[in-house]
C-alpha cells in the first residue's frame, strides 16, 4: 500500500528544542491519553518497547514523573478507559446492540467518558443501512420509506443505489410522484455523468416527455461539463429507444462479451461525509505524529492504534487509519481515510489521492465492491494502486457473477484478472473451470481441469474432471 507523510518542520524544530532542553517555558506533565501507548506495552509485557516509550515521555514531558511501580498505571486504566476497538469490531460484525451495550457499560464505568461523535455515526448509519435493505429485500415499501425518512445520511452519493431503491419503493407504494421528486433530487446532489446516466435511465421509466425533458436541464445546469453526454442520452430516451439501465462500474472486457452484472446495493457503509466529524481537529500538532508513522512504517499495527488513541490532529488520524486497516479493522480505517480525503493535500503531497485508496480498500476488504471501485475512480492513482484495486475488484466481481449463476460474466472478469496479473489464483481458476462448463464449454472445461489437475492433483481436480467427463 502507498503510504505518504513526514515530520513538518516546525515540528522537527519543536521536538530537537525539547531534546536540548532550551524550551523549558513549554514543559508539562503527561495527560491519561498521552499515556496509552506505555499501558499497552505494559499489558503486552514488553519491557523493551515500554521502556523506549518511557524515554519518549521523559523527553516530551519534562514535568512528568513515571510511578515507582509502572503497573500502578494499569490499575489507572482499568478504572479509567474503555476499549473503543471492542465496539469498532461489534460495529463491524454488525452487532448493533451488542456496540450500544458496551457504550452504556462505558459510559457507567469511566466518569465523563463519551463514544466519540464519529463511531456513534457510524453505528447509527449502519444500523439504519441493514434496516433499509431489510425492508426493500422484504418489498415492504412502508417501512423502508420510513426509515429512508429518518437516516437522510443513507441518501448519499456514495450511496446512491439507497436513493434508486428508495424511489422503487415509492413506484412500489403507487407514488410515482415522490419516486421522481427522488430521481430529481438525486440528479441535484450527485453530478457526476455515470450516477446522472442511471438516474435518468430510471426516471424515463415513469416520467413523461416533458417531466424528462426538465430534468435533464436540470442535469446540464448540475452538470455543464457533460453537455455533450447528455445531449445524447436525452436524444436516445426521448427517441423511444430505452435501452436496459446500466450499471455505474463499467464491465470487465472479457472474450465472452459479458454484460455487466448490477451492483451490489444491500451493504452495510460509512458515507464519506463521515469525515466531516474530524472537521474540528487541527490538521496538525498532535505530538505524537513521529511515533505513529514509525510504527506504521514499520508495519507494527497494534502499537501503532495503542500510540494513536484518540488523536488530536487530522496527520495523526489519518496514519492511524492505515494501521486500522493493517490490523484488520476496515471500519475505523474508513473514517479516517474519509476525514484525511477531505482535508486533501493540505496534509501533505497525494494524500487527498492515497486517502481515496485507503478508502477503496477498506470497502473491498468489507466486500464491498461497487463502493471501492467507485471511490478509487474519483482520483488518479499511481499504477501499482490502480493494478491492486483493479484486480481486486475483477476478483470479488468474478466470484459474485459465478455465485449469481452469471457464468458468461464470470469468465469474462477471470479473464481479464489473469491478463492484468499475469496469472489466475488457483481457486479462481477452477471456478472458471467450472463457469465454462455451465456454459456448455465441456472441450474448454474439460481441458483446463486437466491442466490444474497435472499441476496440482487434489479432490478438487478430480471432482471437475469427471463432471467434465
């Protein structure tokens, strides 16, 4: 993964100023948070890692004195934190109550604590997002309205497959009415062309001539860049010739020709304005910035989210969120990467863009694909980044396709995943194996079992070659 940043200068001046002990105006005791990193490396037993954190406070805080016996600090934190990650992974599993049980326990145990404003949004959406699927999965048009109606957050743009569902729900419900003031408020708020192309799609479905015509001025009034686009969409819908409503990431060019397959719309997803809560942290000045990207950089995860609790600056946050993701916990990382994306390249050279990739690989690693996809297609990412989202992406869209019985379409993606990577994975290429004889390709799929059979006999190859057979 790319991974960008360094110690900004007046920093570097500040941290060698105290190392000389010349800015004595400015020393001061170590806060509880500032102390997390040391009771982590406590509880984990590791006195070499302890100890060169305690020499990292001595020098930070002068004022500061360490207990005579540093366990002390343990019994400190048993009365005194909460584990956040415990409710981040709850968040994540998607237990929603099991998340607010472990809120309320903190809140009873740990005097003044508060979940931060960030997880509880993100609990609160995707709570709200399961609910909604639920109800559209249960065609019960009453109660996905409703809840649409109290989550407003679920109409995003990143989440724009909430508002298609949403308007057909109200088509489901007899009001087309509503269904197009959605299409119409949709095309306002989202302005790129793929996400206004399917939303005019589906709006000529239940508008007239002249209520299609409106909207698409009101496309190009969004929109004027896309002119030309628009020009011909409006041309081809107004001419009578609908063609079927295409999907917002485009297919996978493949021999067979697949059509591309929908996109997934039932999932769980932080919405990128997410970020928005760290709005009020500096973008830098949090101390602890130095430690943090070592251990990133050093690919020592859980230290890493030990030193960063809580951070006080955006630099710190948004190197914290790619030790989240390395150390499993895409949620977290998510919200970060969102907070980082949107503060842009006021954090330092690319970062607007590596935030964008650590975003779209948190979502894939939630298997979520549309969302990754589109959120990498938002900026220009370097080579290497685009080549690890793409085949990514090819690989969770070709196993979705064969799950979903899309044979053709499954071939296609694995296909182009092995002339984009240079190989297929194992697993992969038995699946494709077995796509191609569900497509009545017996020679083809006969023939590639016994090519992974020769490689690498396994129960696997010989149950494929005598289904072939």
């Amino acid at each position: 993964m790319t991974m960008t940043g360094s110690l900004p200068k007046a920093l570097s001046v500040f941290f060698l100023a105290l190392t000389l002990g010349t800015v004595g105006a400015l020393a001061q005791t170590a806060a509880h948070d500032d102390l997390r990193a040391l009771r982590y490396y406590l509880q984990q037993n590791d006195q070499a890692a302890a100890q060169a954190e305690l020499r990292r406070l001595r020098v930070a805080f002068p004022d500061w004195r360490p207990p005579a016996n540093l366990n002390d600090l343990l019994s400190v934190e048993a009365t005194a934190s909460v584990d956040e990650g415990a409710i981040w992974r709850l968040i994540e599993r998607r237990d929603y109550a099991g998340a607010r049980q472990l809120i309320e326990q903190g809140r009873g145990r740990v005097a003044g604590w508060t979940p931060p404003s960030d997880l509880l949004r993100v609990l609160e959406t995707n709570e709200a997002q399961d609910n909604f699927s639920a109800a559209v999965s249960a065609r019960d048009a009453t109660r996905a309205i409703s809840i649409a109606r109290g989550a407003p957050q679920l109409m995003s743009c990143d989440r724009i497959n909430n508002a298609w569902l949403l308007a057909d729900m109200y088509i489901l419900s007899g009001q087309n009415g509503l269904a197009l003031t959605t299409y119409r408020n949709t095309v306002q708020s989202c302005p790129t062309y793929d996400q206004m192309q399917t939303t005019l799609e589906k709006s000529s479905a239940i508008a007239s001539q002249s209520e299609l015509r409106d909207l698409f001025v009101l496309a190009r009034r969004t929109n004027a860049g896309a002119k030309g686009q628009l020009d011909q969409l409006e041309a081809r819908l107004l001419g009578g010739a609908r063609a079927p409503v295409a999907n917002t990431a485009a297919a996978a060019p493949a021999r067979s020709a697949p059509t591309p397959a929908p996109a997934a719309a039932a999932v769980p997803v932080a919405p990128v304005s997410a970020g928005s809560a760290q709005g009020a942290l500096p973008l830098r000045g949090d101390g602890r910035i130095s430690e943090v990207r070592r251990l990133k950089e050093q690919e020592q995860y859980a230290r890493c989210l030990a030193a960063s609790q809580s951070p006080r600056s955006l630099d710190v946050l948004y190197e914290r969120s790619w030790c989240a993701y390395g150390n499993q916990r895409p949620t977290e990382a998510l919200v970060g990467f969102q907070a980082a994306a949107q503060a842009g390249d006021s954090l330092g050279a690319n970062v607007r863009r590596d935030a964008h990739f650590g975003m779209a690989l948190a979502y894939l690693s939630m298997n979520m694909t549309e969302q990754g996809a589109a959120t990498a297609a938002q900026v220009r990412l370097t080579d290497t980044q685009h080549r690890e989202i793409e085949t990514i992406v090819l690989d969770q869209r070709g196993v979705r396709a064969y799950r979903a019985g899309d044979f053709r379409q499954a071939i296609g993606y694995f296909d182009t995943l092995e002339r984009v990577s240079g190989s297929l994975r194992r697993d992969l290429a038995i699946l494709r194996a077995y796509a191609y004889l569900n497509t009545g390709q017996r020679p083809t799929a006969r023939a590639e079992f016994e090519r992974l059979h020769s490689q690498l006999a396994t129960a696997e190859t010989r149950q494929g070659l005598n289904a072939a057979r």
